[in-house]
C-alpha cells in the first residue's frame, strides 16, 4: 500500500491560554472537510490520469482522516456540554 503524504505547512501547538473550544475546532474542520469534498468535484480536474488519481487518493484519505477528527471532536464537545452546568435563564 502506498504511503499517504500531504504537504502542509506547520501549525503552532495551541496552549492552553489560546486553545480553542472544541466547537469552534469542530465548526473548523467541517468547513475544512466541505472544502476538501468541493475540490474532489472540481471541473477540468482530470482525476482519471497523470497526477490525478494519487492527488485523488490523497485528497480522499485527508477527507476521511478529516471526518474521524471531526467525529473525535464532536465526542469532546458533546461531553464538555454535558458537564457544564445549566444556566437558567
């Protein structure tokens, strides 16, 4: 099986001071995710010969690793939610 590279450039390590909710993680990979899946349908994208079939792989293999980290922080989210307590209001 081939290996799967992906060229990206490096993201600082989020602190705890600046370390963002897990909504908004959540709420940006989605987006990430909805743009990965728009390119896949992309006119004049010849994903059939050449380059495109392993850029397609590639493309498809970030978009599932996407769905499992969305799902991940769907869990934290949803057990942060519950935990927190009830504000009435």
């Amino acid at each position: 099986m081939a290996t799967k590279t992906i060229a990206r450039p490096t993201t600082p390590v989020a602190s705890e001071d600046n370390a963002q909710d897990p909504a908004d993680l959540l709420e940006s990979t989605l987006s990430q995710l909805e743009a990965l899946l728009w390119v896949c349908h992309g006119e004049g994208i010849d994903w059939h010969h050449g380059e495109g079939p392993r850029q397609l792989d590639n493309l498809l293999w970030l978009a599932a690793d996407m769905a499992r980290k969305a799902g991940e922080l769907f869990q934290v989210s949803e057990t942060a939610r519950r935990a927190a307590p009830e504000t009435g209001g």
